[in-house]
C-alpha cells in the first residue's frame, strides 16, 4: 500500500465505522472508554501497519508536568477527550495547546487534532497565534446521527483528516490539470441532467448577463453549455483554494465543498430533486478532494492559469485577446517595474497608517493573477527586514495590490492566486474587482478622457449597461467603504414609503442631492423589478464601479500585459467605440495600418491615463507592459511609440525583445515596453534602441538589436502596379474549392469525382466537405502555404475552378459538371457569408483580380518565378518554372523573374540562414512577410555576368535537388520546414548558402 494516505477506496468502511462508534455512545452502550473505541477509528485510518505512529507520547507542559498524547502519526497529534468541555479550553494545558506544544518541539508541522468523537477540532498555528477550526460537530441529540447529511460530513471529516496525515505535494501546472480533469467530466455529466430544471436555467441566464456585462460573444447550444461547465467549475475550485489558503476558522469541511454564490452556485442543487441534490453535492465534494490533494500555500507562480488555459478552447480565449504571461517574464518585468526605492517606502507608508493614496501597484487586466503574484513576492521580499509579522505584511501587501479584469472566471482564479504569494491570511479584503478597466460605457466619453472627469453630472457617476440602460449613482455613495452594502439593499428596497428613508438614515445618509439620486436610484431599481428586467444590476453597478473607486486615488506603478486583439476581432458592438477612444487618445493609426491597430496599446494608454497617479507620494512613476512584438516596429504602433499620447518617458527603461528559447508566446512574438513619468510639458523622443533579450529563460542574455538600412531592391517598381512581388487568390471558403489530390477518384473516361477539403476558419468549419463530379481541367494545380518548403513545393491539391473563369477561358464548350456544382457551391456561399464579403463566390476567388491575373488565358501567361510564403515564423522559397502553371493562395507570394537561373538565385537568398534576421526585421508586425522584404532589403537583379549571383543560383539549384530527395512528412509543414534545413545544414549546402549572401548582401547578414 501507498505510505500516503488514501482512503478513497475504504471511505465507506471508515464512515460506517466512526457513525457506528458514535451511535454505540450515543445509546450508552460502551463497557468501556469510549476513548478506545475512537483511537481504533484513528488507528484503521492511519494505517499503522505502514505509517510510522507513535501511542501515549510522553512530554512535558510548562508547568514540567508529565502529560501524553494518544497519537503522533507523521507529525500530526491527536487528543482524544472524553468530555466536550476538555477540547478547547483557554489554558495551559488544554489539549489544543498539548498538540501545538508537542508539534512546535518535534516537528516542523504545525496542526493537531482533538476530538470527543461528536466535535472534530483542527489546531494550527497562523502567524503566531494558535488558531481552531471545527471542522464536524454534531449534538448528541436522539436522531441527530440519523440525519441524511451525517455520513456526507464524516466523509469530509475522514478526506480532512487524511489530507493532514499525506504530505500534500506543492501543485504544478501539469498536475492540477490532470487531477481536475475528472472533476470537469462530472460536472458536465450533472449540467446535461440538470439543464432542463428552473434550478439551472436560472444561473445559466445569470452566467449569460455576465458575460454580456463584460462584452463577451455568449456562445450557444452545446458549445455554450460546455463552456457553462467550464466556468462553473474554474469558479468552484478557485473558491475552495480560496478558503484552504485562508484558514478560515469555524468553517467545516462540508461548508468548503460549497459552490458559494453567483452563477456557479447551481452545483449546490436547491431545487426539490433528490437525486440532483445528491449529484451536486458529490461533484462538489469530487472538486473539493482535487483542491485538498495540494499543498497550495507551496505554489510556485499562478498555478491557476494552465487549469484556464486547458478548460477554455482557444478560439474563447484568442477571442479574448487571453495570452497568459509565464511566471518568469512577469517576475523580471515586475522586478524592474517594483525597484527597491518604491517597494520600501510604499510599504513604510502602510506600517505608520499614512495615507495610501497614489502609492498602489494595479494589474489592470489582471487575468488569473500572474503578475499580481509577482506583484505580491516582490513587496514580501523587501517586506522581511522590516521587523513585521507574516499577518501584518499580508495585510500591507493586500492594500497595496490591486487587480481588475472583465471576466468573472479571472477574477475568482486571480484571488486565489494572490492569496498563494501571502505569507499568513490577510483580515484586510482582496482588491481585486471584476470591472472593465477601459470604462468604455461611458456617455460622451470621448470629450470626457481627462484625468479628473472620471465622474460627471456634478458628483454622479454614469453607468451605461451593453443594453444603454442607464442609472445615476452619487460619487459620495460610491467612495463610502460600506458601498457594496448600500448598493444591494437599494436595489432590493421598495421605493416608496418609510423603507426607503429607514435605509438611508440607517447608513448615515445626510446629504441631501445623495438622499435625492438613491431616491431616484430606487425608483430606477422598482422599475426594473416591475418589469422583469432587474438582472444583475446590483452586479453590474458594483463592479463597474471599482475601477472608478481607484482612480480617485491613483497609483504609482502600473503592470501587466493588456489583451491582444487586432481591430477586425474587436467586439463588434464596440468596434465603433474601442476607435473613437483610440482616436481621442492618439493612438489609432488610419489608412492600411487601420486592421492591425492593437486592443492593447489603447488599454495600456487608457490605463495610465486613467490610473496613473498625476502628483503623489511617489516621485517617479513607472509601468511595464507585455505587448505582440509588433508594438517595436508594426506602423499600426507607431503613434504609441511616438508618445504621442504623452506621459510618459519610453527610453529611460529600454524596452525588451524576448526571443528567449521557449519563447513565452509559441504563437506570437513578445516585447515588454517599460515607461517613467514625465513633466507635463517635457518633451521626450520616440521608442528607441530596445534590447534583445535571448537564451534560455532561466538565464536570458541581453544584447543591443542590429538595425537595418532601409532601401528598396530591384524588384520594387516606383508605382505599386510596377512591383514584381503579387499576392496570391483568395481561394476559400475550403469546403467549397480546395480538393486534396487523395480525394480524388475516377468516375467515369472524362470524369472524376471529388471530395472538398474540411473549413478551416472557424466561420467555415460547420459547413461540411463537398462531393462532386468534375472534368479533369476544371481542376487547377494549386499551392496553398502549408505546400511551401525551403527549395520545395508540395504538390497535393487541386482548386475547383470558378465557373465564369472557365467560361472565359474556354467559351464555346458546355461546362456541364462544372456548371452543376458551381451553382450550389454559390448557394452554399450566399447562405453563410458574412454581410461584408463578396456576393458571389466567383468574386471571393478573384477578389482584386488576383485569380484572374494568375491565369494564361488573360495574356499573362505565368513565367519563372519565385513563390513564398507572406507569413509566418520564417520564410521558405522555392523556385518555380514557367511549365508549372500551379494558381497560388493568397498567403502566398509570388515573384517574377528574367529565368529560372534568377528564380533560383532568389530563392536561395530568401531562404539563406544568414538573412533570416534581416527578412524578420522587415515586418511591420511579428507576423507578415508580405512585399516587405523587397521593400526594406536591397535585392538586385540577377546578372549572369556576376560570379556570386551564378555561384548563389547553381547553389539554389543545388539545395532544390537535395530537398525533394529528403525524407518528410507531407502532413507535418513545420516539422517538415525544419527537417529540409537540417539537410541542407548537415550537407554543408546551406553554409554555402551563408556565404554566398553575405558576399552579395554584408550589411544584412548574421
């Protein structure tokens, strides 16, 4: 048997067994001491046979009086009484302060047990004082042992028990996803149970009005279910962490395994069905076990955001702009962000009771709360000379920290989170707030942005709801620390008569306009009930106001990495909103850049508009950022890095490139752009020479980033239409023209029938493959990106050509097949596209001309040419002969050559190990290639005459021959990218390459 304990398989037996000793008492029945029968109990649970215990263990009290304990097993004492009265009495020699005694002269652990059989008391130190926790009690009553619930609060008593007795790992995020997985399928069993019950329905509308209130796409049927159970769940085990890191006293084990309240308090089944009450509550006591499996006071970082990363698919969270920062990079950008200087006097400042105002650190989007954490370490870390006990430094910490974020699941994760960097349990609340730190709903707003215009109307605040229900709150109510309070009992009270007044004289309330607008508020309040639609309002009112609340105050340090959406995936309600305030805050960039303008340097500029403390007790204010990679060089940042929305000094803390290995991002590259405070009309210059910050990143490396000298190349005509380089068609939907050459079979002499390719974007994905019946030269050779090697193209699909193209093509022949399928492949597209896209699917293939420009029977007839991929991590090339006349899709490019000598010449450069930095460092973002490279490197033409341009072609074709020979995997693009390199690596071919394009082009090779 395992030396932990586990009592999952003998939690029935060990039920009976105490239940049975406790009826034998309850009825007199007991010859003997009843001790006995309780120590057998302990003895069957601990397992003896395989644990180290010790029986009777002798010690001395203060007093130098021999006393025992019954039991010692793994540093965990237990006491056995026989009256009620001897289990917790405030002297020496209580058994409380036996245990404790005992523990803190042997052993490191500091927990102990006393019991009479009906009370269970968990003794444990907190700080330095000896804290109690009744975890199962039960009156001795007739008939109380017969209740129903008892045998559900022994098992929570034995789970308890056990947890003391098993040294409880430290969780990572690893195994925390794999222990809750279990917990996540029984909760989705238990929702498709329960969704047809009032019971559930009611808290699934609530989850809804919340996620509306912080302007999330609510999905539905099944996908909105599923994530209903997703966030119940992250919900309820963040909860429970919650109270294991809190200790708190009194609290049984039964109540712990509560859901609590909000939309996730449906686990705990307050409708009349038996059985859904007795599935609620094993779920709840599964998530329960999961939680108590760890040691979370271990943690090592936010632990809490793998668990959201696994449960919540990532289309939710790309939707969300969601990419959760690994611990390390938050610490080093809190740790540069939090210096000394500031982290000891705003803490001197909370030990002598000073005002507090402007002196804050605040995660405005604060996610699972990583960098709250950091946050938190960083002020414990400077907190440990200053002569204060783990209690008083929680409490400093937890009035220092402030974390804001617009989702309601975040925001539970993240006060777990935060409680997991606390040394003791704070008495002083958590400030941490679901509210959207942009206050985007804002009447008028963008004339309103000013550091002091945070409430209008003469003192009220105005609050906007997604439906443009409005309601007026006094600013005096708002600030008052009692305002949740008030909020909920103005929105539950009747407003007329006499309850009304009692209210606002029992609050104190005796200003008359703030007596005038709660009158009102009420007013607002009844109506809403009256009609049905009072909702969450009391929610919505409190939590919006929280980011107002701090902005009264302010403060001097600002952290975090802001959610990263381009503007097409802006919310599309906000859409017009989100730009107008980009706009007031000289941050939008119009024109072709208007697409790529990022969510996050507007939240991040909003941010220190809003929070920043303008003149406190802090001379220096600082913030720091993670941002896409982009915001170093994409045109769409260049006003961010302009300053020109003022402030701030960008340059005094040189910004970071992070391309440590793993990169903290697989899917996108990182910078962080760090910030000082300014004199109002200081001038200060644009971002500039940021630092590349490379290696492993548990010990990156610093070093200053090479620049490149912009200049065109020769394949850059003076006019756009004079460029060489041409984008691909805009060959989708998929599953209406892509055809994998595997699904092709022939059907008749002349026809074959086809299978289309499965929808790849998430709009497409519900519409199915395709089949049809088709002529051989209705289908074209096509390369979509994922066919694009280094030196080689794969050749594996087909493209099912438009019909109108066809027919210009050949027009005096019938298109029978083509004609059938076609008319129902446009059927397809006009019932699903979206309102802004081509009407017709013909025109979606040749949107600008780029399918038809590609085709020989328009007279331009493709020659030799070069096609690459326009995104990605890097760029693969290949060269391609003006016998192939493959169609290319539109995230490839295409160039065009004399010969096919050139084309390999410049496929050889493009794909050249040496050039790679310089083709990186020509995107406007860390993303798209696009022309760029031709644009900003100063390729020449191909001269026959010129040795190192002849070298680097026969070197071109050279790495060609040696790339279709390598063995790869056609489904795997990237691995296989990577597999070609490596050949051309391990052949020398590639260091050839090298040096053949550092003689052509010095200055823009490694």
């Amino acid at each position: 048997m395992s030396k932990d304990i586990d009592v999952s398989l003998r939690i029935g037996a060990l039920t009976d067994k105490l239940l049975e000793v406790l009826q034998q008492i309850d009825a007199g029945r007991h010859e003997d001491n009843p001790k006995f029968s309780i120590k057998d109990f302990l003895l069957a649970l601990i397992d003896k046979d395989n644990m180290d215990v010790e029986v009777e263990v002798p010690y001395k009290d203060i007093n130098n009086h021999n006393r025992e304990i019954d039991i010692v097993a793994r540093g965990v004492g237990f006491e056995v009484k026989k009256k009620s009265s001897d289990l917790g009495a405030d002297r020496e020699s209580d058994a409380g302060t036996q245990i404790i005694r005992r523990l803190k002269a042997c052993t490191a652990e500091n927990c102990g047990w006393s019991t009479n059989g009906y009370c269970w008391i968990r003794w444990h130190i907190v700080g330095e004082t000896v804290k109690k926790d009744k975890v199962f009690s039960v009156s001795r009553s007739e008939g109380n042992l017969f209740r129903t619930e008892v045998k559900s609060e022994i098992k929570n008593l034995i789970y308890t028990l056990a947890r003391d007795l098993s040294p409880r790992p430290a969780p990572t995020g690893e195994t925390v996803v794999e222990v809750f997985q279990p917990s996540q399928r029984m909760v989705n069993d238990f929702a498709a149970k329960a969704k047809g019950y009032d019971s559930y329905k009611i808290k699934f509308e609530l989850w809804q009005e919340q996620l509306r209130g912080a302007h999330m796409q609510v999905p539905k049927g099944e996908e909105g279910d599923e994530l209903f159970a997703r966030h119940t769940l992250l919900t309820v085990a963040a909860r429970l962490i919650a109270a294991e890191l809190s200790q708190k006293e009194a609290t049984t084990a039964t109540e712990r395994t509560k859901a609590g309240s909000g939309f996730a308090s449906w686990l705990d089944w307050d409708g009349e069905e038996r059985d859904l009450q007795k599935q609620g509550s094993k779920v709840c006591s599964a998530i329960y076990q999961a939680v108590i499996s760890y040691d979370w006071s271990k943690a090592s970082g936010d632990i809490l955001k793998h668990l959201y990363q696994d449960f919540i698919p990532r289309k939710d969270r790309h939707d969300f702009g969601e990419y959760y920062t690994p611990d390390w990079l938050a610490k080093m950008v809190t740790e540069q962000v939090l210096d000394e200087d500031y982290c000891k006097q705003a803490l001197g400042a909370v030990f002598a009771n000073k005002n507090l105002a402007g002196l804050g650190v605040l995660d405005p989007g604060c996610g699972s709360g990583t960098f709250l954490y950091a946050a938190a370490k960083r002020l414990l870390h400077f907190a440990k000379g200053m002569g204060k006990n783990d209690l008083e430094v929680s409490n400093a910490i937890a009035k220092l920290v402030y974390g804001f974020d617009i989702h309601p699941v975040a925001v539970e994760l993240a006060r777990a989170t935060l409680l997991e960097a606390l040394p003791a349990k704070p008495t002083q609340p958590l400030q941490i707030y679901l509210g959207d730190a942009l206050q985007i709903y804002r009447e008028s707003f963008a004339k309103n942005l000013g550091a002091t215009a945070l409430f209008e109307r003469e003192g009220m605040l105005l609050l906007v709801s997604d439906k443009n229900s409005t309601i007026l709150f006094p600013q005096k109510t708002l600030m008052r620390d009692n305002f949740e309070e008030i909020v909920d009992k103005i929105a539950g009270t009747n407003a007329q008569g006499e309850r009304i007044e009692s209210l606002l004289q029992g609050y104190q309330i005796e200003d008359a306009d703030e007596k005038k607008a709660l009158r009102e508020a009420a007013q607002i309040f009844q109506k809403l009930r009256d009609d049905g639609k009072n909702g969450i309002w009391a929610w919505f009112i409190k939590n919006l106001a929280q980011p107002h609340r701090l902005a009264s105050s302010r403060v001097a340090r600002i952290i975090g990495n802001p959610p990263w959406i381009t503007h097409n995936d802006w919310e599309g309600a906000r859409q017009d909103d989100l730009k107008n305030m980009a706009k007031v805050l000289n941050v939008w960039q119009g024109g072709k850049s208007a697409p790529q303008n990022d969510l996050a340097a507007l939240f991040a500029v909003r941010s220190i508009k809003l929070y920043w403390a303008s003149n406190g007790q802090i001379a220096e204010r600082r913030f720091g950022f993670v941002l896409p990679g982009s915001a170093l060089k994409s045109v769409a940042w260049q006003n961010f890095r302009d300053v020109a929305w003022s402030g701030a000094d960008l340059n005094k803390h040189r910004a970071w490139s992070v391309e440590t290995n793993p990169r903290p991002f697989p899917q996108s590259t990182c910078c962080v752009v760090f910030g000082t405070s300014i004199k109002e009309k200081e001038k200060v210059p644009a971002l500039k020479n940021p630092k590349r910050m490379y290696g492993d990143y548990d010990n990156p490396q610093f070093e200053d980033m090479k620049t490149y000298v912009n200049e065109p190349s020769d394949f850059c005509g003076k006019k756009r239409k004079e460029n060489l380089a041409h984008q691909g068609a805009t060959l989708v939907p998929h599953a209406l023209v892509r055809v994998n050459k595997k699904d092709i079979d022939r059907a008749s002499a002349t026809t074959f029938r086809v299978k289309t390719c499965q929808g790849r974007h998430e709009y497409w994905k519900l519409v199915r493959s395709q089949t049809a019946e088709l002529e051989a030269d209705d289908l074209r050779p096509a390369l979509w990106s994922s066919a694009i090697l280094p030196f080689r193209a794969l050749d594996r699909d087909r493209m099912i050509m438009p019909l109108e193209l066809r027919l210009k093509e050949r027009p005096n022949e019938a298109r029978r097949y083509l004609t059938t399928y076609w008319l129902d492949a446009e059927n397809i597209w006009h019932a699903n596209r979206k309102a802004r896209s081509p009407k017709t699917l013909t025109e979606r293939c040749d949107y600008g001309s780029a399918l038809s420009n590609q085709l020989s029977f328009l007279g331009n007839s493709l020659g030799d040419r070069v096609i690459y991929n326009g995104s990605g991590k890097n760029i693969s090339a290949v060269a391609v002969s003006k016998k192939n006349q493959v169609i290319i899709e539109h995230k490839l490019y295409r160039v065009a050559t004399r010969s096919l000598a050139e084309a390999h010449y410049l496929a050889a450069l493009l794909n050249s190990d040496a050039l790679q930095p310089a083709l990186l460092e020509s995107r406007n973002n860390d993303r798209d290639f696009d022309s760029l490279p031709f644009q900003k490197i100063p390729i020449r033409r191909y001269t026959k005459s010129n040795k190192q341009h002849k070298a680097l072609a026969e070197l071109g074709e050279q790495a060609e021959k040696e790339a279709a020979k390598c063995n790869i995997n056609e489904d795997q693009t990237i691995s296989s990218r990577s597999d070609i390199r490596r050949e051309l690596r391990a052949s020398g071919t590639m260091k050839k390459i090298d040096e053949a394009t550092k003689a052509i082009l010095p200055d823009y090779c490694n």
